[in-house]
C-alpha cells in the first residue's frame, strides 16, 4: 500500500491520521472489500518510513470506528460490520472527537518518565493531605444529616459553606453575600459554565499568554478561540489588552492575577486597576482565576480584582483544589447581578449540581479550623520547597537563564536563552531524571517558547534540588551543542 | 407611570419584563435621571392593574442589573452607579439570563404545598436511603485507599466501579467492557454531554412527547430544538419518529425506553426493535435514558436498546439517583468506538471528572452486596405503593379518566377527560393539599395537557390514598363545573 504522506506537519493532519483517512477511503470507494486484509504494520510502517506506533494508531481509529477489525494472531482485516446505515454519523463523529483530541494529543507524555523527580505537576503532594481530619468531618456531617445529605442540592449548594467562604472572601475585602456565590465541581467548571453564559461558539476569550493550558483545553471544547495578551513580569501588556478588548469577537478576559500559571507572577496593584478600567470601557466582563489565593507564603497581599471592580464585571473562581485536595471537586464562583442566576440556571441544564455530602464535609472541615490549620501548614511547606527551587536556580542555571520569583502557591517559570525550545528541553529532562512542563502547552496555538513551569507541589527540597542540577546540566549541554532530540527519546509530541 | 401592556401572553414577554423593558427605556432615554424616585409598588401595581409581585419583580430586575436601588423605607431610585461602561454587557447578560430562566420560570411552584401530599416528586424516599452502610463504605474506602481518593481521578472515572458495572449491564444483555463506561456526574450530566458531542446550536433533537422536564431545560440551555414525537402506549409513535429522524438538523434522539418519564411506559420489543431501525436508517444516534432500569417490580424484563443495537448509535445512560440516592452524583454513560473518547474529552474539558472517593464508596457498596439487598428492599416498596396507587385511580377516580399500569420506577401518567387542563387542576389539587406533576411541564413547548404525573417516590400507602382521594374529588367538581381558577391560587404559572 502505497500513501502520499504530507509530513511538514504544518496544518497538516497528524502521519496516523492521514494513513487512517487514505485506508478509510479506499473501502469508502470499494478497492477494499470486507474480509480483506491489511498490511501487517511492521510492513507498512516500513513502506511508509513512519513509526510503527504511527501505523497502529491509525488501525487503531478504524478499529473503533468499526471499519476494520483486529484477530490476534491473524492480521487486521475490513470488518463486514453493517456500517453502512451508521456512516455519516460515524464520520461526523470521528471528525468531531479528532478535534476534541487533538488539544490533549499534543500533551507531553511523561509515562517513560516514572521514578523521575516530579517537577511538572500542580496537583498538591497527597503526602499532605489531613485525611483523617476531613474523614471526622465526613463521619461528623453524615451522623448529623444523615439521608439528607444524600438528596438533591439546592441550586447554590450547601449554604453553610457558601457563608464560610463569603466571610472569608470579604476579609480579602471582596463584598459578597452568600447568596452571590454558586458553588461548583471545581474552578473548572466554573470556568467552563462562565464561559459559556458570557459566549457562544465562534466568539473569543482574551487570554494571558502563556496562561493554564485546561482553560485553552476548555475553549477548544466550547469552540471558542483565544486572543492572547503577552504576559510581563507586572501582568498582562496592557496595550495589547485594550487591543484585544476592543475586537468585537472577544467577549471576555480570563486572567489569573495572583500566582499566575504558568509563571508564579501577581499582577501589581496598579495593573490591577487598569485591567479593571479597560474591561470597564469596553464593557466586557472578567473572570478572575483566583485559584491559589489562600497560598501565599511572603510578601504583602493585593486585593483580589473582585474586591476592586465597581462596575459588577468580575466573576471570581475559588478552588480547594490546590489548597486542600482536587478530589473533592469543589470551587466557588462569585458573580454579581444577573450572572448569578445564570450560572446557576446553566449548572443545574448541565448536571443538576453538587453532593451535599462532600459540600457539607467541607463545610464541616472549614468552619472547625482545620482548613486554616492546613493552610498554615502548607504555606510554611511551600515557602521552604520554594526557596530550596529558587535557591538551586540561582546556582546551578548556566548565565543567561532568567526565572520568577513567586510570594506564593506551587510554580516558577523559567526562561532559557540562546533559542532554546523548552519542547528538546523536556525530552532531554525526561531521559535525564526529572519532568517539567514545557511552555508550548501554555501557548493558545501550541507554539515553541523558551520558558517551562517548574512545581513544587509534589517534591521536598532534596528532590527538588536534584532535579534543578539535573536540568541545569542539560540545559547547559544544550546551550552548548545545539543537539537535537534523537528519535528514540520515547516523547511523542 | 403609564405603560402599554401587552396581556395576551401568546408570545409576547411576560408582563414583569414588559414593565422592567419600559422603565429601561425611559433611563436610558434620559426620560428617568439618577435619584428619581420610582412609583411605590402597590402603586403602579394599582395604575397598571396587575399584580403587586408582578411589579416587584420588574423593580428586582432592575436592581440586580444595576440601574435602580431600594432603600428600605424610603422607596426605589434611579441608580447613580457608572452602569454606563457595561451596559451593553449588562443587555447582553438580561438577554441570555432570561433565555435561560424561562424554562424554569414557566415550573409549577409547590411552596404553597408545604406540609400536603407530596405525589409530584420524583426524588427517592430519604427514608429509604441505606445511610448506615453506604457510610461503612465510605470509612472503608477513606481507610484502605486514603490520600489516593481525594486526588483527581482518572478521566473515565473509578476503573472498580466501571468493572463492577460492566458486569451488571453485561446481565442485562448489553456487550460492554469497562472502557466503553465513562461515569458521569449523574445521568443529567451524561444527557448534556452526548447532547454537546452530536449536536451545535441551532440543531434539533427528536424526544419523545410527553418527556423528562430537565432535558427540555438542557436543550434550552444548547441553544438546540426540541422535536416532538408523540408516545402510544407501545413507545414512540413510529411513523413520527421516522419523519423526525429524517429531518437534516435532528441529529439524535432523547428516548427512555423502560419506565418512561413522566408515562411508566415500557416500549415495547417490537417498538424497541423498529426504533432502532428508523434510527439505523438515518444513521442517527440515540441516548437510551435506563435511569430506573433497576427498579422493575413487575412484568417480564426487555432488552435494552443498548442490547438490541447492532450498529454501536446507542449511547446508555445508567443512574444511582433513582435506585439510591441522588446525592452521591454519580451515573455512567456507555458508548460505543469514538463516542467514547469524544464524552471523556468533553467531560474533562467541563470539569476535570468526578471525585474518586464517592465512586469507590459507590463501588464498595455495590461490590460488597448492599446495593442488591437495598434494591430489592425497593423494588418490594415501590410494588406495594403502586399497587396502592393504581387500586385507588381505579377506585376513586370519575369515569373517563385513564391511566398508565408501570411495571416499575416511581411514576403513573393520568388523562382527564372533557377538555380539562391540568395546569388548573394542579393548582386545585394544590388547594386541596396534595402536589402534582401537572402535563405542560414535559411538553416541548408547554402547551396544555390534559394529563398528570403522579409519584409514589415519597409518600406511603396510607398518603397515596388520601392524596388520590383528594385528587379525584378536585377533579370531579372541575368536571362538573368547569370552575376557573380563582387569581388567589399562589400559583404563578
């Protein structure tokens, strides 16, 4: 078989799914018939000078897409499968999930990676986790409650723990009453549920560049486009800002101005105030990402842009997810006015909301003192791991590499100079021990960038200083020889 | 204050929002200036003649979007605030909000009911719920698995419980491995996703009519149509689904097969089979909504749809709400070939997944047996309240009225005859103490219906029959009299 591949890879389809898109026409048009047999992969991976990986992949898709089947031992074959009826579905479907996946398939794979030193990851060590505190809260709620914790929510969820994190939120000098904050499955949906009251498909989304790569993940999924504004070490560039406020299409900035992700920056005070006054002037609202608000280990605290905005725009996002643990699925979104009810009503079409349950443990968990207690603890552990990364970053980076300095939460942004993209960077990481984040996932269309997110969350400084050696001295061989990646790094970009 | 209202309801804005657009204009007309002191309530209210809340809840509007205040005592002002920047956002947002609150505004309202005869919800008996050893499950999974459970969870969610589920299906026919089952945030959550994967806005959806209320409100919420196919007694009428399905922008259809909502029908094998078929004919998929298929009480079981289909368009939604709880948010979505990673990347991009520690309890619970042994508590239950509920229709209810004989799940569908319709009769019932589920509320378009939704899910036998008897008596003198329901309801409609 023989298939003109396009490997410029630029716009061009992935290698595995023009091989699935050539086999696929072929039975389309008949030159293969149910029953026939394919190449064996290792052959056609041979004839098409591609990965075998590649070709299987492609089998792959046709297999569940019910063209071809697979017989252990026999071969691959063209499935009788009545398909006909079912085939423009199947293809819409199958056009529909490439483009869903495509946003995930251009993640870095760390598989090869276990037993390397974690430092690309911003999920909170499990180590830290106070289980039993929280089971006593669990234990505490479901004695008291009983079966009525096991029933439907209210559509705002669990009002005590909206009246913690209101009095909470107000001594961060934002003014809100329980009643002006939805509780949600984590900042995620609540990005994803602002996004879509304030959007419809086609429109865009000013974003940071680079900024947190589910939020470009949750764009794509709503078909929604991104105008990205280039960060600097004060907040997003403000002229680009106005600009991209201005375009008609962009309906709303999504900004994390406190410990930003990927790069550990706090938008000043004064960028505050004219972030708010340009999306106050092209009346556009702002979701505030405030998701590592309660983890800061030094410096002095700046007000949230929701306890700043006068004009009703800002639609803040809480999460325990990295200040307690993600598995408890809640976040908080504080919104003002008619967004409130929108929200809602858009969470309650999408799933009917929260479990009282686990609304209630936390509740439990917050009101006792624990949840403070645990921050206490885990902003000291942060502030420890922190130094030890920016301390080993100062040592041990070859001259020219330039990186941020955090007051809080889990991640450092480090920029390499020379025209390094961090893409060879993480493979040379990868085979040497230690995972990081390269910035190209940070980056709205994916492109090659110089910088990678180093995280704390899941290393204690021992590790973490090996693994800053280990990416200095790659980085430094890099710097020195220019090699590229070998194709046998097992990273499939 | 004069202002020109259009009372005829066929189409035109509900009266609150003719007053709140009227006063809108009038400010930003210039008519009304900063501090100007709105008409008391029950003035205007008197000036206009409607209702004093229908007033209030112009002003409220008003107020949420910034452009009036209340100052208790003294009376409602033009607002001062700069709403100028955001107005158009501000437009834009009512706009949307009201979209999306016009299927729930439209809702029977059951407060005035506090303390009847609950036979209009279709949410489990808290009574029934096995507290005790659902929290056993809870202790032992926190016990065994720990920190590991309150991290994110893998994206098709606890692989244990999708094991143990697999089986379950596997007993009822369907050819399902683990990896074919996505769990999801309640079967709701399922509908929107597999409704988000087919569809885009302003495509159109076949359902049955009458249908589940809130799949109606997630259609709204998509922007998508909702194309009504009349039920018989067997199922779906075919000739009309046919038709339906044939139509370029219906792109799937919403059915429930077994225990239908809010009929108790189960569509017949012969039905099921010609379902199918139509669907394979036009090679459009269909969401099999089996969220009591637990519950059968009587009768022989049939096949599911996802049993019977040979061309993978089936996409099966289970549920612990009905058959357990609803708190614990937890339903499974089975799909077929790419379907299934289009659902895992759409729920990933909505929220991230669910929480791993209330899945492994679910499956602590169902693997360790007490969840057959709480179904069959159930099943036996909701036998003996049907039984009760069906022996008093029969005896109680004047002659001409029909209804539905459920083999299983909570709900019977009752007609009445001489033209009556059952939003007046629920608001009679509703006088007379017993709550209903009156017809309109599962029509597409919320058109009179002259049937009712009765529910056995949380009253016993003792209440069913009272509230039958209550039922039947409103319902002779409506027959009798023809009698309008009087302003005085507290029914807002």
């Amino acid at each position: 078989m023989q298939i003109d591949l396009d490997r410029r890879g630029n716009g061009s389809p992935p290698v595995y799914r023009q091989i699935a898109d050539h086999i696929r026409g072929e039975i389309e048009a008949g030159r293969l018939d149910a029953g026939d047999r394919l190449p064996p992969i290792r052959a056609l991976a041979r004839d098409l000078r591609v990965n075998r990986d590649t070709v299987a992949l492609a089998y792959d898709e046709l297999v569940a897409e019910g063209r071809l089947e697979a017989s252990v031992g026999r071969g691959t074959f063209v499935s009788a499968a009545p398909v006909a009826a079912s085939a423009p579905h199947a293809a819409a479907l199958a056009t529909r999930v490439e483009a869903l996946l495509e946003f995930e398939r251009a993640r870095p794979r760390y598989g090869a990676g276990a037993g390397s030193i974690p430092l690309h990851a911003l999920v909170p060590d499990p180590a830290l986790y106070p289980v039993a505190a929280f089971r006593r809260s669990v234990n505490r709620v479901l004695g008291r409650g009983g079966a009525q914790l096991l029933l439907y929510g209210d559509r705002q969820g669990h009002a005590g723990l909206r009246e913690l994190l209101a009095r909470r939120f107000r001594a961060h000098g934002i003014e809100v009453g329980p009643d002006e904050i939805t509780l949600c499955h984590g900042a995620s949906q609540g990005i994803a549920l602002a996004l879509r009251l304030f959007t419809e498909p086609g429109d865009a989304v000013a974003v940071e560049e680079p900024t947190y790569g589910n939020v470009l993940g949750a764009l794509r999924a709503l078909g929604l486009e991104a105008a990205p504004v280039a960060m600097t070490e004060a907040g997003p560039e403000l002229g680009a800002l106005e600009r991209a406020l201005g375009r008609p299409e962009v309906k709303l900035l999504y900004t994390i101005p406190t410990f930003h992700n990927p790069m550990g920056i706090t938008t000043s005070l004064a960028h505050r105030r004219e972030l708010l006054a340009a999306a106050a002037r092209a009346g556009k609202p702002v979701i505030e990402d405030a998701y590592e608000m309660d983890l800061r280990f030094a410096g002095r605290e700046l007000p949230p842009l929701a306890a700043l905005d006068t004009n009703g725009l800002v639609v803040h996002l809480y999460s325990f997810s990295k200040s307690l643990f993600p598995g408890a699925r809640v976040g908080a979104i504080t919104a003002r006015g008619r967004a409130v009810e929108g929200l809602q009503a858009l969470r309650a079409a999408s799933d009917l909301g929260g479990s009282p349950l686990v609304q209630a443990a936390l509740a439990d968990f917050v009101g006792s003192g624990a949840y403070d207690r645990h921050l206490g603890r885990l902003r000291r552990r942060l502030r420890s791991r922190a130094e030890a990364l920016l301390d080993s970053l100062a040592r041990e980076m070859p001259e020219g590499v330039r990186f941020t300095t955090p007051e809080g939460g889990y991640q450092v942004w480090v920029e390499f100079p020379g025209g390094i993209d961090t893409r060879d960077l993480f493979a040379d990481a990868l085979r040497a021990g230690v995972l990081v984040a390269p910035g190209y996932v940070f980056q709205h269309d994916g492109r090659a960038s110089n910088g990678l997110r180093l995280a704390v969350a899941q290393t204690d400084e021992a590790a973490i200083r090996r693994g800053v050696a280990l990416l200095a001295h790659v980085a430094r061989e890099r710097l020195a020889t220019g090699r590229p990646v070998s194709a046998s790094a097992g990273v499939q970009l």
